[in-house]
C-alpha cells in the first residue's frame, strides 16, 4: 500500500517521525486539529479515544506500516539529498 507523505507540514512529518502523540508520555504538546485531521484522513495516523464513543483525543497512533514507510522515504529522500 502507497501511502501519501506529499505536502506535510513540519509539524505533521513530527508526528510521524514519533510515531504520534500520547498524553501520557513526554512527546510534546496536544497537536491541532489542523495538523492531524489530514493525517487521519490520508490513513496516516489514528485517533485512540479518552473512552468507547469518544472523540476527546487521548493519543494519535502512527499504525507501525506507516511509520515504517516513513522511515523508508525519509532515508530516500537523505539519499538523494546527499548525491546532490
């Protein structure tokens, strides 16, 4: 499966590069809306809700296909940069 990384914020590619954001760990403060909402709409990040039925964000889950094809075409694009 292709996933899109075109267009990412820095603040977007931040959140994929750790692996989303928790509440209950030290991985920075609550992202917007604006940043993750395009995320979950491309398939690239999940909502874990605070309880069943929810949509009170307790964590942003990058699923481990995504991040590992994040790390895929960050390594590309390094590549590429360097023969440059």
């Amino acid at each position: 499966m292709a996933h899109d990384f075109s267009g990412l914020t820095q603040a977007q590619q931040w959140l994929l590069t750790m692996h989303g954001w928790d509440e209950e760990s030290d991985t920075g403060p609550k992202p917007q809306k604006r940043t993750v909402e395009p995320l979950i709409a491309r398939g690239l990040i999940v909502l874990q809700p605070k309880r069943a039925g929810g949509t009170d964000p307790r964590a942003y889950i990058v699923p481990h296909t995504v991040h590992i094809a994040w790390c895929t075409y960050c390594d590309s694009r390094i590549k590429r940069y360097a023969r440059a």
